[in-house]
C-alpha cells in the first residue's frame, strides 16, 4: 500500500515542478486578492480561484510538453521530462485535463463574463504552441493579461465595466515579465532558430522596453492615486523613477529593476484604494 501511495507522491511532486509553480501561485493569488478586493466573494470567489490556478497549471505543463525536445537538445536536466521523470503523455493529458477544469470554473464563476478568461487561455496556449518562437510572443502575453479586468468585472453581480486603464496596465505588466523573462534565453532560444521578439530586438533592447513598459503602468496608477492620496502618489512616482533610472544606467540591474516595478505595480493594484471597477 505505502508503494503505490509513494509513488503517486513523487509523481505529484514532479507535476508541481514541471507547472511552473512560482508564477502558477503569484498569478493565482495577485488575480484573486484583486477579485476579492473587487467585491467577489463566497462560492464565486473559490470558483474564479480554482479557475486561475487550474488555468495556470494547463499553461506551465502545455508549456513544457510542447518544449521537451528543445529542453532535451539543451540538456534542461531541472526539467522532470528531460530527466526522464515525467512522460511528454502524462503533461499533455494533465495540461488538457487542468485547462477543461478552468474552462468550467471559469463560466460557473462569472456565467458569460467566464469567456473572458477562457480567451485568455486561448492567448497563453497559443504562446506555448505557435507564438513563443516568433516577433508576435508579446502578443500573448498583452492579451491574456489585458483580458483579467473584463473577467473580475464583468463577473460580478450586478456587472461592471472595467476601465481602460486597468487594462493597459496589465498588458504593460504582462508583456513586460515576458520581455524580461525571454531576454535571460535570447542566446540559447537563438541557437535553436527561434525568433522570438526578444531575440528580435536583443537583449538590451528587451530589457530596456520591459522597464519602459512598467514605468508607463506605473505612471497610470499615479494618476489614479493622485485625486485620493497625493502623498502616496508622490512617493511612488519617485520610487519608481529611481529604479528605472538605476536599471537604465546599470545593465547588470536591469531584471531585477524589472522586477522591483513589477512588485511595485502589484502591490498599488492590490493595496491602495485604486479600484478597476468602472
């Protein structure tokens, strides 16, 4: 009995590894503070959780199925798939089996308003199948992201309509962690004939737009702030100023600059009265 239970253990682990697991989690738990901060709550409020987080383990195991041959040219031994650990089968009919889950809780959570997330699905997968390896990666990413404020808002009840510049901060958000996640495999992506955006506009280049991307999104939250907590505003805009500059002026701190304005967006989104409601 303790065999086959340590074996569907070790399995299970390994499917965590191959998800992805740190943006699967931050995208699961950033989208459903937003929601609950929304005013989601109770039984819709678990489901459009249950439909992130099943959503983002359909796009991390779809991601590594499709990738397992380039993974095992590049001798990508931290993937369970490469090492022989997990099946190219097993991921797909996981991947599969967690993106019907998501479609479902999608549309049980928020009715018609669920297609917009499942949209957003067709997005991320269409990165993992096509996209990824041409100039259109970013394009993916702008919208998945973009299409989360219809989905938090017009799922709840009564509807709201998102406003518009919620939306164009998380495109700039989404497309500027793809930027400055592509930038860090541009040489062994390049190696393999992709040509991807990042690979297209090179590293520096890449890294430089990431952090222009997350200024503007940055600079729109300000706006927003400026009417209800001026202070606040004030502070965030020299905050994030600052990183920028340091990450232009300083290459080797460019990702982690990216990062820090990424955080810094997040945590406006989530901690100040901004509301993306309409």
């Amino acid at each position: 009995m303790s065999a086959p239970l340590g074996a569907l253990g070790r399995t299970s682990g390994l499917l965590i590894r191959a998800s992805h697991p740190a943006p699967a989690l931050a995208v699961t738990v950033v989208m459903s503070t937003l929601a609950w901060r929304s005013g989601w709550e109770s039984t819709p409020l678990a489901l459009f959780t249950l439909a992130m987080l099943s959503g983002q383990l359909s796009v991390g195991w779809s991601n590594d199925a499709h990738d397992a041959d380039m993974d095992h040219a590049a001798k990508r031994s931290d993937k369970p798939v490469v090492a022989a650990e997990l099946s190219v089968r097993l991921l797909w009919r996981c991947a599969l089996v967690a993106l019907g889950i998501s479609v479902v809780a999608s549309l049980a959570a928020a009715g018609l308003a669920g297609a917009f997330h499942v949209m957003s699905l067709a997005a991320a997968w269409s990165y993992n199948l096509r996209l990824s390896r041409t100039g259109w990666s970013w394009l993916p990413y702008a919208v998945a992201f973009g299409l989360i404020p219809p989905f938090v808002s017009e799922g709840l009840e009564p509807p709201s309509t998102p406003t518009l510049w919620s939306i164009l901060v998380f495109m700039a958000i989404g497309v500027a962690a793809h930027l400055a996640n592509a930038a860090q495999d541009t040489t062994t992506d390049a190696e393999y004939g992709h040509t991807s955006s990042a690979i297209i506009l090179g590293e520096s280049k890449t890294k430089s737009i990431a952090v222009g991307l997350l200024l503007f999104g940055t600079a729109l939250l300000v706006w927003q702030l400026w009417a209800s907590n001026p202070a606040l505003a004030v502070a965030t805009a020299v905050l994030s100023t600052a990183i920028g500059i340091v990450g232009f002026a300083r290459s080797t701190l460019l990702f982690k600059s990216i990062l820090l304005l990424a955080l810094t967006d997040v945590a406006l989104l989530l901690l100040s009265d901004v509301t993306i409601l309409g």
